[in-house]
C-alpha cells in the first residue's frame, strides 16, 4: 500500500514567472491541520551525458512557513530597493 504523504498533492499553486508557490496543508500528530509552504522552479541544466541536450531539473525550498515567506517577502523588497539605489 502506498504512503499517504507520497500522493500528497499541494492545496495552492501560484504560479509566477518561473517560480511557483505551492501550499500545503498537512496534519499534526495530535491531529491539528496546519499549512507549510514551497517554492520551485524548474531549471534547465546541461546532459551530463551529451552537453548538447538540456533536461529540466526541480530546484525547491521545502518546510516553509507563513512567517518565512513574510521574511522572504522582506528580503526582496530590502534587496530591489538596494538594486534601484545603485542604478
């Protein structure tokens, strides 16, 4: 019989540009429900085996919660404003 948490499938996906934000809702084992976050995005990275092909590979952050997507939010903004600064 399968696990249950390989079936899994995520409750949100926001989509934006090449990074997507997935929501999940998952269960305690004291049986709370609660969220975690990731954030994917699919790159394209060489064949190892013939430099001339491309595969897409899935790179995430797993295990993320609502107050570290706030901070996340943050440090974009912090690092944008830094960016037009040097402009």
């Amino acid at each position: 019989m399968a696990n249950q948490e390989e079936n899994k499938q995520p409750i949100e996906k926001i989509p934006i540009g090449s990074v997507t934000l997935l929501k999940w809702e998952n269960t305690s084992r004291k049986g709370k429900k609660f969220h975690s976050y990731s954030i994917v995005k699919k790159v394209t990275v060489f064949n190892d085996k013939d430099k001339t092909k491309f595969t897409g590979q899935i790179m995430a952050v797993n295990l993320l919660n609502r107050y570290d997507l706030r901070d996340i939010k943050q440090a974009i903004t912090k690092m944008q404003d830094n960016e037009e600064g040097a402009e």
